[in-house]
C-alpha cells in the first residue's frame, strides 16, 4: 500500500501472537478459547487479526454483527465464527446459510432459527443474564429452555455463556464475578446431558484467574471453563480491584504513527489553530502532523495530549482539527528535529516502554482504552509488521 500521508496504525503481530500465548498459558488445551474480533478487530483490523489468530490454531472468533462475520467470512477465515448480537429472521437465514454460529438470547431468536432450518441442526450456543441486564435468558428459564432444545431437533447446543460486568473483582469471594459464576455453574446441570462448552471470562475474568495461580478453592473459576479475550489480547490489561503487574506480561499491538510534515515558526503573542486556544508565550517552533479528529485522535485531546518525537514526549497545542494537529517542538530543537521525522502518538517503542500508550489519551479523555482502539478511522491504513523491535 503506498503510503500517500504517512500516518498510519502500525500492527505488530509478534505482539499478538505474544499476548496469545500468554492467555493461553493460563488455561488448559481443553478449555473453550474464543478471541472477540468485533469492532473491526478492537480497531486493529478484523482480517489482519483473524487471518494471525487461524495461523495460531484458534478455532473460534467471536463478533458482535452478522456484517462482520460475513466480512471475515469473504476474506477467506475459515475458523467457527460466533455472532454475539441479536437477529431477526432475515439474519437468522443468514446466520444458518454461512454456517456461522448463532448466540442466542432470547426466545425469538429460536423461532427465527427454527424457521430458518431447512436441513441439519444448527449449533448453538445459549447466553444467560447473570447480572449484566442486557442480554440473555433468565436463568429461571433453563428448564424451559432444556425442554424446547430436547423437543425440537433442529438445534444442537454447542455452549452455555454468560457475561461478566465487574470481572476486576473476580478474585472477591464474594464479589460481583464469583455470583455471577454462581449462577452460571447452577445452570450447567441443566444441560449436561447436551456437554457444552461453558464460557464467561473477558479480559478481567482472565486476569483474575491468573492471578489465583491455581487457587481457586473459594471461587468459581473451573478448570474448563471457557474464555473470550478482548481488550488483553491487544495489549492492555484492564484495571483490577488488586495489585498487578499483568500490563507487564503483555504488549500493545497497535503503534499509532505520524511524521512533520511541516515546521513553522511562530512569534511570542501568536495563536495555533482554529479560535487561537494555544497561544506562544515565546518565539516557539511548531510542528505540524497530518493527522486529526477524522483519523480518531479524538479533538478533547487538544492541549493536553502528548506525543513522541526522538523519544521526548512533546504537548499536542491548540484545537486538533479534521485533518492535522500541532505539537510544540520548542523545548527539543537542539535535537536537530527536521521534516518528516517520526511522530507517534501511542504505541509500545523500547525506550519509552508503557509511559505512552493509548491508555494515556483514554485517562486524559475520562475514557477507556476501548474506545481509544475503536475509534480509530478507517482511513487510517493498518500496517503490518512482524518484528519484535
């Protein structure tokens, strides 16, 4: 891909592969393993993540809609791909046709399904609200739901799943998780006879767990039970309720990058950029950096981001605008700055190691590093890098 505007999100697969195989070391060969790609892969690119994910061996990939499942479906992912949101009957047809795999959470969503069949039972994997109040059956309801399943041929459950609200509390005895759990695990019994999968744990969930390094008499946290990593699998360990040095364990995936494609001099007494919100205390050095609030560098981030240039952390000033923002190159002139030098925004580098992340920006903006990753445009392109620089 030629590179017209040289800002681009660079994505280091040894990275990926590195946090993989760092959850997978947690948990038994056995357990149920299903890596979320929703959100065009945390905004990494869902093709470039799933083709690196199928090389590894993974088997299953979840999404939230029936369009990104299709999306990995046509760029050739062959791995069972479990659509997480809800459908209506045109999706139900959908979902049976690509053989994808329906998670279902509600009981229109097995009329749909029923109707839908023409031929072989479709897999299934059945979600219950456990305390998250957004989606999933009662788990009063497991009974009915055993009986409908054991009546009508045309469904084969595959996974019972439940998902988790406060799972930085998981290792709390009595916490929000192990309830939760609690009422996961009083529900399998139900459905033995059909030996689904069972699986709960995000990102937290996973954290949890690894931190009881195999004590779990006091919790719910069973051997098998399933995972589906998000946020961890890109890099970034979500905060828990206990110390940890988990952020250590894993490294950022995507690496945000720019360059100068302007310096320019401003006297003492002259604004930058639109309203004049930043204004020259001196006679200062400008950089200019094509990339802006179009690209997913959200505009809050004016005069209070930072970014790297050499390995200094320089301040964005003035108001990001669509298409550019402005640094203040001032204090690190004598490191003889020229045109077209790297900027990055976020990103793991060697020197800098975690300081400047996306969890910086995220912390600025009273956000979370999901949204920072999401938010990322597609016009910005995703390069592929496969080093451990």
């Amino acid at each position: 891909m030629n590179l017209f505007r040289k800002s681009y999100a660079e994505i280091n697969l040894e990275y990926l592969k590195h946090n993989l195989s760092w959850i997978r070391s947690h948990f038994s060969k056995e357990s149920f393993f299903c890596p979320m790609v929703k959100g065009n892969g945390y905004g990494h690119g869902d093709v470039i993540i799933g083709k690196c994910l199928e090389s590894e061996g993974v088997t299953h990939m979840g999404v939230c809609l029936i369009e990104e499942a299709l999306w990995l479906h046509q760029a050739g992912i062959k791995a069972n791909i479990l659509v997480f949101r809800g459908f209506d009957q045109q999706g139900a047809e959908e979902i049976v046709a690509r053989d994808f795999i329906p998670v279902v959470s509600q009981w229109d969503h097995l009329e749909f399904l029923s109707q839908a069949n023409k031929g072989k039972a479709i897999p299934i994997h059945v979600k219950f609200d456990t305390g998250m109040n957004r989606l999933g059956f009662p788990v009063s309801d497991a009974g009915k739901i055993d009986q409908y399943l054991w009546q009508n041929k045309k469904f084969r459950i595959k996974g019972l799943l439940t998902h988790l609200h406060s799972g930085e509390d998981g290792i709390e005895p009595e916490g929000k998780t192990q309830e939760q759990l609690r009422l996961l695990a009083d529900v399998v019994p139900v459905f033995r006879k059909y030996n689904p999968v069972v699986h709960a744990l995000n990102s937290a969930g996973i954290l949890s767990k690894a931190m009881l390094n195999g004590d779990q008499t006091k919790t719910k946290f069973d051997s098998s039970l399933g995972t589906r990593p998000g946020l961890l699998l890109y890099g970034y360990a979500p905060k828990m309720n206990f110390k940890n040095d988990f952020q250590q364990q894993v490294k950022p995936v995507m690496a945000l990058k720019s360059h100068l494609s302007e310096i320019r001099f401003v006297s003492k007494g002259s604004g930058v950029s639109y309203s004049h919100t930043w204004v020259a205390q001196k006679d200062s050095v400008i950089g200019v950096v094509p990339i802006g609030y179009a690209d997913g560098v959200h505009r809050g981030l004016s005069n209070k981001g930072l970014v790297s240039v050499h390995d200094h952390l320089v301040p964005i000033i003035g108001s990001i605008c669509m298409d550019y923002l402005m640094i203040d190159l001032t204090p690190i002139m004598n490191l003889k700055i020229e045109k077209n030098d790297s900027v990055i925004l976020f990103g793991y580098t060697p020197t800098l190691g975690y300081r400047q992340t996306a969890v910086a920006y995220a912390d600025i903006l009273g956000s979370i590093p999901w949204e920072m990753l999401t938010s990322m445009s597609i016009r910005v392109p995703r390069v592929i890098v496969e080093s451990s620089q």
